[in-house]
C-alpha cells in the first residue's frame, strides 16, 4: 500500500518537475520545492471517509475488506492529486508571473539606463561641437585680425615708400629744376 502510494507520488513528482523543468528552467528550482512541499503532505483520510469505509466493509471477508479499503485510498489520492496538481500549477503561475514582472522591471529599467547615457552622450557631443564651434570662430576672428594687422603694416609700408619716393623726386626735380634754371641763368 505504501509502496503504491509512494510510487504514485514519485511518478507525480517526475512527470511535473520534468515538464516545469523544460518549460521553466530558470524557475526549476523553485518549482521542485513547490511540488516537495505538497508531496510531503500526504492526506490523511477524514472522520467521514473512515465511517464510509467502515460501513463499505462492514460484513465482507478480509481480503475483500482490503480490495476495498486499497481502491477507496486509490480514488481519494487521485481526487487528492488533481487539487495538489492545481495548487503546484497556481503557485508555479504565481511565481511565474512575479519572476514576468520582475524581468519586465528589469527590462525598464534597463531601457531607462540605456535612454539616460544616450542623452548624456547626445549632450556630450553637443557640449564638444558647441566647443570647437567657439574654438574655429576664436581661431578665424585670431586670423582675421593677423590679416588685418598685417594689411596695415602693409599699408603703412607702401605709405613710407611712397613718401620716400616722393621726397625723392621732389628732391631730384628740385636739383634738375636748380641745374636747369642755374644753366639758364648763367
């Protein structure tokens, strides 16, 4: 009797943690303790199923006696393991779903890490152009005033040259202007 009894709940035990297992390999762990959990507790027949067991065997020979009290137990432990089996399935669904959820928080927040260093970067890059934007207008405004200042020392040099050479033909028209009216007046 035990022995059936034992068989049956260890059939029980590796048909679903082998299913759970494959469908829920993270979850597997849990899912054997689940299932440990309820396995462990045997049922024990009632007061009524005792008075309906007596009253079944009331008058019949030993063996009969048995016969009956084996199939009673059998009926009883399969009624016993559909409720267990819809209890292991519930539990397996609740964990399932807070193991969802907790992968789904994970997920978000995740994305919201991934969002976050984007707009770090995006504003980093931005920061760095905004940078060498200032950088090559400081640069051409440096170049325009080197330009500048050397156009004016440009102009100021022609300026000199100019006058040096003015001063020089003045000075030149002036002597032949002198060594002509001197020829003239002589």
């Amino acid at each position: 009797m035990k022995k059936i009894i034992i068989g049956i709940l260890v059939f029980f035990i590796v048909f679903y943690v082998h299913t759970f297992g494959k469908c829920q390999e993270a979850k597997g762990e849990e899912v054997v303790e689940v299932v440990q959990e309820v396995s462990a507790e045997v049922p024990q027949p009632s007061m009524l199923d005792q008075a309906s067991d007596w009253w079944a065997t009331l008058g019949k020979s030993k063996e009969e006696k048995t016969q009956i009290l084996e199939e009673r137990k059998l009926k009883r432990l399969e009624q016993g393991s559909q409720s267990t089996i819809e209890e292991v399935k519930s539990m397996v669904q609740e964990k399932a779903s807070v193991v969802k959820e907790t992968v789904k928080n994970r997920a978000m927040t995740m994305k919201e890490e991934a969002e976050n260093k984007a707009d770090a970067l995006k504003q980093e890059v931005g920061q760095k152009v905004t940078n060498t934007k200032e950088q090559t207008a400081q640069k051409v405004a440096e170049s325009k005033e080197r330009v500048r200042q050397k156009v004016e020392e440009t102009k100021a040099n022609v300026i000199n040259q100019v006058d040096t050479q003015k001063q020089k033909v003045k000075q030149e028209s002036e002597r032949t202007l002198q060594g002509f009216i001197g020829e003239l007046f002589k």
